[in-house]
C-alpha cells in the first residue's frame, strides 16, 4: 500500500514537473488540488505531497489565500546559465563541426521536421524536448565527452528554457529557419559559420525568455 503510495506520488509529480517545464503550465498560474486530483482520479493527499516535492524543487510556490502557483523564472539564474551555455555550446559546436556525418545531417533533418510539424498542430510544449535533442546530437559529434557532460549539466540546470516555444511562440518557427541554416554550415563544414549561428540563435533564445520574464513578472 505504501508502494503504490509512492507511486502515485511519482506519477503525479512527473505529469506536473513536465507540464511546467514544457511550459503547458506557467509561470504565476494557479494549480487547483481539488481539480488535479478529479484529472488523475486520486485522493487530494498524493497530489497535495506532489505538489509539496515541486516546491522543494522550486517549481511551485505557496502564496497566503492563493495557494499553490507555478513559480515565476529567476532572471538572475537565467541569463547566469544562458551566458555559459552560450560560451560551451558555441564551442562545442565549432570542435564538433568537422566530425558531423550523413548521419548525424539526416537526423538534424529529421528532428527539425518533427519540430516543424509540431508547430503546424500547434502543440509546442513537444518542441522543447525535439530542439534539446537537435543540438545534443552536434555536441555529441565532437571528441570531447566532458564538454558534452557539462552542457547536459546545464540544460539540466535550467530545464524550464526548454518552454521558450510555449512561452514565446513566435520563437518556434524562426528556430526552424534558423536550425536549416546551421544543418547548411555544418553540410559544408564550415565551423565558423557553425558556430556563429549557433552563438546568434542562444542569444535570440535568451533574449525572448528575459523579455517574456519581464513581461510576466
């Protein structure tokens, strides 16, 4: 019993972490117990104990007479992150440029059309997740390992970055573009031109996530 518990606990917690990561909940939103628990069909305790987790975690807040609210992004910690990331990636992006091959393009391919046919079905909580795994596979390409190690560590770190899509939505197809370009530069193996676009397209993302912060806070 107390297993099963825990598992309903867990299932609740991870539906809800990755609802707000994915930005399908955000930031200053109200999560209603009452109405969380008719959704899984479950008691108000396992939600309540989730709901407890995420606040330990930081992705929830308890206000007086509100209750519990999806807790607002630190632009702080956000430009912080997004600043090394910007350094790491542009960098591994440029080690790994003379080692992509047909493989790693046709997966780059690939991915970038799945991210364009999530934006046609309007479903941009998944882009998230389809662009971390565009840009892992680059760095991926590089001899490196402990530089892949310590962006994976970062993307980790900040995992509510990968909302900019539900949050800035106009960011989405522009990424698409921009991703077409970068897949042309790697193609060509050309690391300058790699790198700077990947530079340029962090900065972008920084920028959107900052002014939607300053927007919402």
């Amino acid at each position: 019993m107390l297993i099963e518990s825990k598992t309903k606990n867990m299932a609740v917690y991870e539906k809800l972490r990755q609802n707000i990561i994915k930005g399908k909940l955000k930031p200053g939103q109200k999560i209603v117990i009452r109405d969380l628990a008719r959704e899984f069909g479950l008691s108000e305790t396992p939600v309540r104990e989730s709901i407890r987790r995420l606040e330990s975690d930081g992705y929830v807040t308890f206000t007086p007479h509100i209750g519990a609210i999806v807790s607002k992004i630190d632009v702080g910690e956000l430009v912080e992150i997004y600043l090394i990331r910007i350094a790491l990636e542009a960098l591994a992006t440029k080690l790994a440029t003379p080692y992509i091959t047909e493989k790693d393009i046709e997966y780059l391919n690939h991915k970038n059309s799945e991210m364009e046919i999530a934006i046609e079905q309007n479903k941009h909580e998944n882009l998230g997740g389809l662009n971390r795994d565009f840009h892992l596979r680059i760095y991926k390409a590089m001899p490196f390992p402990r530089l892949y190690k310590m962006i994976c560590t970062l993307w980790e770190a900040f995992e509510r970055s990968q909302s900019v899509f539900s949050y800035v939505p106009e960011r989405a197809v522009k990424s698409v573009e921009e991703h077409r370009e970068l897949i042309g530069a790697l193609k060509l193996k050309d690391v300058d031109l790699a790198e700077h676009l990947v530079r340029e397209q962090k900065e972008r993302t920084m920028e959107a996530l900052k002014r939607y912060t300053a927007q919402n806070s």
